[in-house]
C-alpha cells in the first residue's frame, strides 16, 4: 500500500509537489483554503481533506508549503492544526520561505510534540515543481532524513543537505532570494530603459538571453512584460517579504546590503502603488512614463 503524504498549501509550488508525489505512486492527501483547487487535485486522484488536522492525522509525513511564518504556524500549532494529530515520529518537511531563527524554534517545537522536523525551504518556480525538478535546501537531523528520503527523491530533482542543524536550509533560502529579488529588479530596470531609449522590447529580450547580461530572472520573467501578463506565479509581495528576511538576518549582524535595500524599495513602491498582487515582474511599473504592453492594451 502507498505511503500517506500530507500536502498543505496548493498554491504554485505546492500543488506542483502534490501532483508529482502523485506521479511518484504516494497516496496524496492536500488541504487547502480554495475549494476548487482542492477539487481539481481529487479530480487528478488526489484526497482532499477539510483542514490541516484531518490530512495529519492519515499521514506519515506532512509537508508544508504555505507563504509565511505565520502561515506555517497556523497550519501546524492553530486551530485543526496538524500537529496534535500527527502520529509519534512523523515528519514535517517545512517548505515556506522563512527567517533562520522562525526555523530554528519552529523544529525545537516540533521535536517536544515527539515528530521529527526537515527545515526545507523550496527553489524552481513552478515549472520545476509540477515536473519533479525543483531544488530544495535542507537541514535537519539524519533520523528526519531517513523517515521521509523516498518522499523527498519524488518531489525534488535536488535535495541538498545542508546540516544537522534546523535553520541552515532557511540560511540558504533567503541568500537565493536575495539574489531571485535582485535579478528581477535588475532585469525590469534594463528593460525599462530600453522601452524609454525605443529600442524594440522583443529584440532586446533576444539579444539579452544569447549574451553576458542574461541571467534565469531575466529570461524567466521579461516575457511575461512582453506579453503584458502579470498573473501571479510569485507576487510582488512574496518579494517584499522575502527580500525583508533578507535585511532583517543582515541587519542582527550589522552587515551591509546596499543592492538588496534597493530592490526591497523597488518591491515596496510596486506594492503600494497598488501591484502587490501581481507577478513580481510588475515591478517595471514603477518607472514612469513606461509603455509596457499592458498599458498598450
């Protein structure tokens, strides 16, 4: 009989996990707040579930793969949630991007419930999740490792661990997304002046990708400017709090990132100019005077 794996969260990345565990041959279980989500997912053979605590309670390990701390916290330490119904040595794989110390005491309280806990924040985008292909970093103790190895090889095409210690994976995460975030400002910046210089936006996408400036932002993002589409695979917002973790662990270490600060403001301006909810290559909107396709439209 298939293992039981637990799935909270079918949002871009999540729903992408749950469907290749699926593919994987595990008996999948998923909850989530959007009830056509969790329709479509039973419709793919998934077993839908009404709330965190139901879905724990049939399974062997519980990934989580909500947006926030406090998210993660509700999931599991809320009301119906998953924890208190969790079997003894059962694995929580945390998958939200969160700061190093939410990580660290997230695992000390998993531990005193008797589970076992991977700090296993998640990189690839979609894409990489609905095919099995995403990066994960992880920490945690070996017995974790061992309890959920099968679980991990179905949902990654690379598992990296990172240390015994909960927190590493997170430290690891939030230093991609100083990156990811800087490399979306960087790419909407250059397209921006390109629109205003007039130089074709389709030929300077081309020519960027077969050259020196390109980078997986770049090419990832600038064709979602180009077709004026900015339905949200990763928001803004998910910017303006990723790259805040960023600052907020540089800032206890009094250590400078001049570059990152500029591009939480650049993510700061779209939000509250009313783009928070859109992709995060939206944030070409905040240069004035810009004629991106959607404004053409």
């Amino acid at each position: 009989m298939s293992r039981n794996v637990g799935v909270i969260g079918l949002g871009a990345m999540g729903l992408g996990v749950a469907r290749s565990l699926l593919r994987a041959g595990f008996r999948v279980h998923a909850c989530d707040l959007r009830s056509a989500v969790l329709e479509s997912f039973a419709a793919d053979g998934g077993v839908a579930c009404a709330n965190p605590a139901e879905l724990a309670a049939q399974c062997e390990v519980v990934i989580t793969l909500v947006v926030n701390a406090a998210q993660t916290d509700a999931v599991l330490f809320g009301e119906r949630g998953a924890v208190a119904s969790m079997k003894p040595g059962s694995v929580v794989i945390a998958s939200a991007t969160v700061s190093p110390d939410f990580a660290l005491d997230l695992g000390k309280r998993v531990e005193a419930a008797g589970l076992q806990m991977l700090d296993a924040p998640v990189s690839g985008g979609a894409a990489r999740a609905a095919s099995g292909e995403m990066t994960m970093m992880t920490s945690g103790p070996a017995a974790a490792y061992a309890a959920c190895e099968d679980v991990l090889t179905g949902m990654a095409g690379k598992v990296y661990r990172l240390g015994s210690v909960h927190g590493l994976g997170s430290k690891v995460k939030i230093i991609n997304q100083l990156l990811a975030g800087v490399h979306i400002a960087a790419a909407a910046e250059a397209m921006a002046l390109g629109l205003r210089e007039g130089v074709d936006a389709d030929s300077l996408y081309d020519v960027i990708t077969h050259s020196a400036g390109n980078s997986w932002m770049f090419e990832n993002r600038v064709p979602h400017i180009l077709k004026g589409d900015y339905t949200p695979l990763s928001a803004v917002d998910i910017f303006v709090k990723d790259l805040g973790l960023v600052l907020d662990t540089a800032r206890r270490s009094k250590f400078p990132l001049p570059l990152s600060a500029a591009a939480h403001q650049m993510f700061m301006m779209a939000s509250s100019a009313g783009h928070g909810g859109e992709d995060d290559s939206a944030v070409i909107k905040i240069f004035p005077g810009i004629e991106v396709p959607a404004a053409k439209s």
